[in-house]
C-alpha cells in the first residue's frame, strides 16, 4: 500500500430516518440548522473529523453492497471513512486487502462527487470506505450508482 498511511476522516451512519437523525444531532450540538432532511447530510466536526448521514436510498448511490442486500443498510450500519492520498492508492488498497481475503463490498469508482472511492469489509463486517482527495473535475451530476 501507499508510504502515506490512510487517514481517518469521516464516519458514515446509514439512517432510516434524517429528520428524527438531524434533530438528535442538533440536540447533540452537532448538526446545525442549516442541515435540511435530505437524503444526506454532513457534520463538520472539530479537527477535520466529519459524521455524514445517508439514508439507506442514498447509500444505494455509491454502496453497491447496500443494493445487493438492503437489510445490511438498515437497523444503524456504519461506514467508517479512509482519506488515501490519491486515486490510484483507493485501486491499491482495495486490491491489496481484496487479494489477502477480506471482502470487498464497492469495488473502486470514480464516484460522482469527484473522489475515486471503494469499500471493504473488515473482520467484523464493518464497512470501510477508501476514498481519494475530491477532484473537482471529476464531479458529474446527477449522481449515478456505483458499479457493482
């Protein structure tokens, strides 16, 4: 893998409800009232740390595990984010962990808010998102799902 280790930098809860999930994290002091009840949202947090929320719809966007099996979106999944340095480290990582065994759930894809990302399992079947620097330039809309 890359000399750069990965860096944590988000963590991701599949929520089945936003707006009771954005009112327990305004409550919290975590969300702001800028948050809208879309289907997702993200939470800046001190440090550079972010907590995103997606409904299970959404995950379906960029999770083609979550398509594949909804039911392992659904009772508070957790997507625990990696930054990597670069595009080609996502394609190494999860080449790497793939080959020594570990699941992969999101082979890697130029996603459509301009990172490359993938997902792997860890042992305990946590979810783990690997996901390069956002490239503006890469950035397309409306969003498209992951391949499978």
């Amino acid at each position: 893998m890359s000399e750069q280790p990965p860096k944590l930098a988000q963590l991701t809860l599949l929520v089945e409800d936003m707006a009771a999930s954005l009112d327990f994290y305004r409550r919290l002091g975590v969300a702001t009232a800028d948050e809208d009840g879309g289907p997702h949202a993200e939470l800046s947090l001190p440090g550079g740390f972010t907590l995103e929320l997606d409904t299970v719809e959404s995950a379906g966007l960029w999770h083609a595990g979550v398509r594949a099996d909804p039911a392992s979106g659904r009772g508070g999944r957790v997507v625990i984010g990696f930054s990597l340095p670069s595009r080609e480290a996502v394609d190494e990582a999860y080449a790497e962990l793939t080959a020594a065994g570990f699941q992969g759930r999101q082979r890697p894809f130029d996603a459509f808010w301009g990172g490359r990302y993938a997902i792997v399992a860890d042992p305990g079947g946590n979810d783990v998102g690997l996901m390069s620097p956002i490239d503006e330039s890469m950035r397309s809309w409306p969003p498209e799902e992951s391949p499978a």
